[in-house]
C-alpha cells in the first residue's frame, strides 16, 4: 500500500478513485471503466508534476525522510557484489545503524560504509533509526583503515538524522568517536566518494561525508541541525519547522550553490521512494563517474585535495 505524505493528500484521493474503479470492473467484467481510470491517470500525473515541480524546503524533509525511500541496504543489495560485512568496533559492541564491509562495484573492489534506518518498526528499533552510536563510528574508522591499507575507494551511503543522543552514548565517547571519523575521512590516501540518500544530519553525517566527491539525491537534505531542532532552539516552537527549514538552506540545489556538494542526483518523478530502481541506477552512474574522475591519480595528491575543498569552503564568503 503506498504511503502519501500529507502535502499528496489530493493525489492520493485521485489515484484511490482509479484503483477503486480498476477493482469494481474486475468484479464486474461487463464493465468498461478503462476511459474514465485513465483520466483519472493523467489528472494524477500531472498533479505529481505540479506538487514536486516547486517543493518547498519542509516538503523536501518530508519526502527525504519518506519510509519509502530506499535505505542503505537496498543499495548494497542492488549495486555491489561479494558484499563482506564488518561488525564491531573492537572495544564495546557492533552498531546496527552503521553498516558496511568488503564489497565490488562493477567488478572494482571498494569499501562500502553507510547508516541503515530499517523498513518497519522491528528493524528501525534495531537499527536505532539510523543514529550511530560511538561503536558505529569507531567500526567505520576500522573500515577506512582496512580501505587505506589496501588501497580501496571507499563509498559512503549517508541517510541519518543524526548521531544518537543518547546518555549511554555521550558515556563512551560519542563526540570523540565523531571527530576521530571525520579525522581519518581527511586521512586516508584513497578515493573517497560520499552519496547522500536521505537525511543527512548534523555531525553524524560529516563523519561519513567529509569526501572527495559528494552528491545528493534531488530530494535529499543535509543540515547542521533538523527544522524541529533548529525551530525549538530560535524560536522556542517545533511548529516553527517550516520557516526553520528555509533557513537553513538544507536543500540539494542550496547547497550545490554554496558549493557544499560536487553534484545532484535526479530522483524519479514524485521521489525515490515511486521507482526506487530509477533511483538506486542514478545512484550507480553517479558513483562510477566520480570513481572513473580519480582513476590514476596518486594517493597523496587525493588526500590534499580532500583537505583542500573542506578547507576553502566558506573562504569566499569571509573574504567578502
């Protein structure tokens, strides 16, 4: 059954009549409702044009946190081969939100990092949401090492709200645990690619994103902080998240402005989430580009170049 956020509630009263029409001429052969469901069709494609045509900032939230949305298993399910999975930090647990391992894409051998939210409430409760703890941090930096010895690209899928907040979390070291990732991201002497599939909050995701080459999925956000965050602490109301969610200009094509990110990704029409094929393939030719950009190039010179880009952002601003 499709999930329609609350902004589609018109397409879904149109696309719920075509089906109902469908379902009474199947119970009924003698009749002929084909015309009038197609109209129906057409009536909801175009007004799935028009809705996504001219997304606000808030409605983008809505569509990249869509239960819908393919996550990072999809992913590796769908684009890399002979996926080996790493588990632990080697220090306190294994972290379920944070998963990755050994895999190939398109036959090249790569590391594949990324936060996974799950699909249901069983597998989003044992994922935490998608919010790493410390130990996810520290299995990722495990990763990038074994990435760095070998001379592996490495691929990160970014889809968090954020890094866990937790009491527990904040006792093992959960900043620390942020920073030294984001260290040994601008570390290592091999291609880094990071793609950003849904959410991309906070810290929590500057840890995995902190690449030589990052691109974001059309409908995909990447902030400092959430709307309802953002809206509680500058105006002490969550309801504010709209005017939050302009402010901070937590869009694709904002942030491809600022020059925050290399590239967009296209989605289909009405999101990843209504033809996540279409989307998981976008994503594939995106990474091969990028990887294909840093063939031969020698490991230093793509560390340097890492450290260069995050440290020249803003600079053009503060001149000014």
């Amino acid at each position: 059954m499709t999930i329609y956020l609350e902004f589609e509630k018109p397409l879904a009263e149109i696309e719920g009549k075509a089906e109902e029409l469908r379902a009474l001429a199947r119970n009924n052969p003698e009749m002929d409702v084909e015309k009038e469901a197609a109209g129906l069709d057409k009536k909801a494609s175009d007004l799935l044009a028009q809705l996504y045509g001219s997304l606000t900032p808030w409605r983008k939230c809505q569509v990249a946190r869509h239960p819908e949305r393919p996550h990072c298993r999809d992913y590796i399910d769908a684009l890399f081969d002979e996926y080996t999975p790493l588990a632990g930090d080697r220090n306190f647990a294994d972290d379920l939100a944070v998963m990755g391992g050994l895999a190939r894409f398109n036959g090249q051998p790569v590391v594949v990092i990324g936060h996974e939210k799950g699909h249901d409430t069983k597998s989003r409760i044992e994922h935490n949401f998608g919010m790493a703890r410390p130990e996810g941090y520290r299995k990722a930096i495990r990763l990038m090492d074994l990435a760095d010895r070998f001379g592996l690209p490495v691929i990160t899928l970014v889809d968090t709200a954020g890094a866990y907040p937790g009491k527990g979390a904040e006792e093992r070291g959960q900043s620390e645990a942020i920073a030294r990732s984001t260290e040994k991201c601008l570390s290592i002497k091999v291609p880094m690619i990071s793609i950003i599939i849904g959410e991309g909050g906070s810290g929590g995701a500057v840890a995995f994103a902190t690449a030589n080459r990052v691109a974001m999925l059309e409908h995909a956000i990447y902030s400092v902080i959430s709307p309802e965050g953002c809206a509680s602490i500058l105006w002490k109301d969550s309801d504010k998240m709209r005017e939050a969610a302009e402010a901070l200009r937590l869009t694709a094509q904002n942030l491809n402005e600022l020059g925050i990110i290399d590239r967009i990704i296209k989605e289909p029409l009405g999101g990843a989430h209504r033809d996540a094929d279409a989307a998981i393939n976008a994503v594939k030719d995106t990474i091969a580009s990028m990887l294909k950009d840093m063939n031969g190039k020698d490991g230093t010179e793509i560390r340097d170049a890492r450290r260069k880009k995050f440290l020249n952002m803003g600079a053009k601003g503060l001149a000014a």
